[in-house]
C-alpha cells in the first residue's frame, strides 16, 4: 500500500483494487500505519483519500526497492555461486611427514 501511495492520493476503494487487499481488512491496515504515522486520511466526497504522511517515506521505499532489486533472489543463491577457496595446509596433515617424527 505505501509502494501505491508514494505514486499520490489514492480513495480507499481504489487502494484496496490496486493493493489487491480484501475491502473488510483494508481499513485495520489503513489504521495501522496512521498510527504509525506513515499515512494520512481525509475525508473527500462522501469518502476517505489517503496520502503518505511524509514525502521521505517514498524516498525511503525507492531506496530499499534500488537495494534489494539488486540482491540475488535467494540467499542459496549467494553460497552456490560462491568461489571456492583452497582449503588449508595444516600442519598435522603434511604429506609424508609421519606423526611425532
């Protein structure tokens, strides 16, 4: 819904269509982020619009979209492709050396 808001004012019946959020939870959302302080409401024509509260929240989404669209899609994805380093000599397990000798 915050993503839909950063775009501009949206009424309630047209956030619920776009969010694609059941029209009877829509308000307890709705009322859950007024009381965070990220959205706003006011009456208009026999109906509510909604706006975000501050126009860094839109900021701040951009930013979290520009960070995680360049994530790979899975955290696997990181160990997978992964270089593989040469594993280490340890002194224990050198060739030809017996041990105690």
């Amino acid at each position: 819904m915050l993503e839909l808001l950063s775009e501009g004012d949206l009424a309630a019946a047209e956030l619920a269509g776009a969010a694609g959020v059941e029209a009877d939870r829509l308000p307890q959302d709705l009322a859950a982020l007024r009381r965070a302080g990220l959205v706003t409401a006011r009456a208009e024509g026999g109906g509510v619009r909604y706006a975000l509260a501050d126009p860094q929240v839109a900021e701040l989404l951009a930013a979290a979209r520009r960070v995680l669209t360049g994530l790979p899609p899975e955290p696997a994805a990181l160990l997978r492709d992964r270089p593989t380093l040469p594993r280490p000599v340890t002194a224990h397990a050198r060739p030809g050396q017996a041990h105690g000798a």
